[in-house]
C-alpha cells in the first residue's frame, strides 16, 4: 500500500511477508531470537472449540488461501481437504515446525479460516434449507468492494448456485447473475419501460426476470409484466422491504395463484431482500429461488483459534485446550473420533464401519503437497456432505473422542 493509498487494505506482499499481523506476534519472534530460542519446535492445531448458535457442524474453507500463505514457509501443515463439514473440537490444521518461523503468519491465517469458513457455512445452511431451489449470492454490497471476490468465492463455494459480482463470478470462471434494481425502474419513470428497455438492451442467454414490487402491489405488477414481455418473461423477482411486508407468505401465495390463473404457470418466482434461513423454511414450497445477501456476507462467526498443542514432541496445551498432537477419523456413517496423531484406527468405534483420517498433508518442508480443487470440485464435496446428512437424518454434533 503506497503513500497515496486511500483504500485501505493490505496487498499480497504485505500479507505474505508477514507484517500484516498482530505486533505481539512480531515482538514474540523478537523475543524468541533474544532467547536464543528460534529452534523450538512446535505443532499448533486451528479449532473451533465451540461453534455458533449451538450449530452441530460447520464448512472448513479459506485452505487454498492458507496454503498460499505458508507455501515456503520450512513447515510441514496437515490440513482437513476444503469443503469438509466438521464438529466442534476437531482439529481442522496443524502446522509442524519451528515457531519462530511461521508466528507472524498467525493472525492472516485465522483470518482467511475463519472469515471463509463463516460465509461458507451460513451458504450451506442457507443451501440445506432450499433443498432444491435456487440460491443466488446478492451480498458483495454488504462487505468492502476489495475483498468481494473472495466473499463471492466463499459463498459459491459453501453451495449458492450463482454470484452476483461480476469480477467474483469472472474468478470463479462463472457468469454473474442479477436482475434489475429498484433503481432502473424509479430512473424510467415506470414499470413497463424499464421491462421494455431491459429485455431491449440484454442478450437472449439473460433470463427476463422482472422487479415486481416498486410502485404497485406485487400481484399486480406480475400481471403487468406478463402483459408486458409476454412469453419472453422468464420470472419476476419479490424484493419487498420488511417493512411493506407484512405476511410474505401470502404476498407469494397471492402471486403464484395470480400467475396461474392467467396462464402462466411457467413463470418463476424468485424472493430477495432480508432472507435468512427461517424465511427459507417458510417459502420454499412456494418460489423457485432466492436471492440471499447480507445474511450469508455477514454471517455468524466461526471462532476458529491456533494453539500450541506440542513443543519438542513434548505434549502441552493451555487451560481450555487439549494438549497433544491430534487426528480426526471418519467412517461412511460420518461418525468422527479424535484421537492421538500417533494412533491407528482401522474401524470406526461406534458403527465398526471403516474409517479415513481427515487430515493429509498440505505442505512438506514448504512444498505444496496437493493439487488445489477448482472451486465446483469444493462445492461438489459440499454439497455431497449436505446429501449424506439428509440422509443420516443430522450430524451428531458429539465425536468420539479416544484416550490417548
């Protein structure tokens, strides 16, 4: 960031250098040469002891980031793969190595685990309500313009079908996908122009999907863009403020039946503005998608902390914390045990199932180990776990957890 900056964000050099970080962490690699201590070696594991709203699982992301971060590094990281539900008290990484040499990247680390696993979670939350419906992530309106893309890339991958974002979706080798605002039809005078100049101006692989709800009743503005665009109206978008709400249920209801009844049964609905999980729950029998936003931008945090759990193979922790280097197995009927890194497990305790560690390595001596997912191969894992837990009827929120 030079002298003239006036967006205040961190670029990549300062991130991967390691001074974009707390100043207790640079004093402690101070400290650390003062005491001749650089060569101390430890494993420090990333967990969330407790995770939000007594949520029984949540989605592991941000690693390609934090693989870039400590590719280099002389450290050995062991990490669960990107996408992967976990329980609270699971370890989700560990780092293997001199501390003196990865302190500094302490504070970019958890905030790239943290900030996408909490967008990604809230996406699958909200993508497990829709069952089948769409989602649509209209939410980079609700974050600093610098980070969109990776807010974009966290939803996407947590389960939404689309992004809104143009320079996310264009990351994500996607089309953005968005309707119109309130904004266009207020500029034009009325309804019917602004429909009219959109389809106009759009090329035909755009869905003609009409704002109904600025100026008139909803059922009534449905009805007037049928009128309007005909057979080329692909769906209209229910963006109704809190506000002028009352029971949204009926609003829709009254739509669907309208559309219905003059034929147009074909026609989609798509329900934006506010939408969280409980509307989901409401709705769901009766739109065809949703438009979510600020709920999954600014989602709920998952507490995600590094701890020190060994120093020179010695095991310790501090108070809250367990001590000692850990592993996470799991078996088809997604029961989790933790055990010891150290310990073997061939058969899963509470099924007799067989069981696969779910943390592998990532980097060796600062080599990349993996080769990095593409962001649908994430979504595809994500989206396969949710499937998997419909069909275990949940996720027991307690693993397993094995005296060393």
């Amino acid at each position: 960031m030079g002298d003239d900056a006036r967006i205040y964000v961190a670029d990549q050099m300062r991130i991967k250098d390691g001074t974009a970080t707390d100043v207790y962490f640079l004093r402690t690699r101070d400290i650390l040469e003062l005491a001749n201590a650089e060569g101390v070696r430890v494993v420090a594991e990333a967990h969330s002891y407790k995770l939000p709203n007594s949520w029984s699982w949540a989605v592991f992301t941000g690693v390609e980031e934090a693989a870039w971060l400590l590719e280099g590094v002389d450290v050995n990281v062991y990490s669960m793969e990107e996408g992967t539900l976990f329980r609270a008290m699971e370890p989700l990484l560990a780092i293997e190595g001199r501390y003196y040499d990865f302190v500094t990247y302490e504070s970019s680390l958890l905030g790239m685990l943290r900030h996408y696993s909490s967008v990604s979670t809230k996406a699958a939350r909200i993508k497990q309500k829709a069952l089948d419906k769409t989602i649509l992530f209209f939410g980079i309106r609700s974050v600093h313009p610098a980070i969109t893309p990776m807010v974009d890339r966290a939803a996407y991958i947590g389960g939404c079908d689309a992004v809104s974002g143009t320079l996310g979706a264009e990351l994500l080798g996607k089309k953005p996908v968005g309707t119109m605002p309130h904004a266009l039809i207020l500029a034009l005078g009325d309804q019917r122009r602004a429909w009219k100049a959109f389809d106009e101006a759009m090329p035909p692989d755009v869905p003609r999907i009409m704002l109904c709800d600025t100026l008139m009743d909803e059922r009534m503005e449905a009805l007037l863009a049928v009128e309007t665009l005909g057979e080329r109206l692909y769906g209209v978008r229910l963006d109704t403020p809190s506000s002028r709400r009352g029971n949204m249920r009926e609003i829709v209801r009254e739509v669907r039946w309208s559309l219905d009844t003059v034929g147009r049964r074909d026609v989609k609905i798509i329900v934006s503005g506010g939408v969280d999980e409980k509307h989901i729950e409401e709705l769901r029998d009766l739109v065809d998608g949703f438009g979510v936003g600020t709920s999954i931008a600014f989602p709920p945090s998952i507490d995600i902390s590094l701890d020190i759990v060994e120093v020179d193979g010695k095991p310790i922790a501090k108070r809250g914390k367990l001590p000692g280097r850990k592993q996470v197995w799991r078996c088809e009927e997604m029961h989790d045990t933790i055990t010891s890194f150290y310990k073997e497990l061939d058969k899963c305790p509470a099924c007799g199932g067989g069981v696969k560690p779910l943390l592998t390595p990532l980097i060796q001596n600062g080599k990349l180990m993996r080769k990095t997912p593409t962001a649908d191969e994430i979504r595809d894992r994500v989206l396969q776990q949710l499937k998997r837990l419909a069909e275990l009827d949940g996720f027991n929120p307690e693993p397993i957890t094995l005296v060393r």
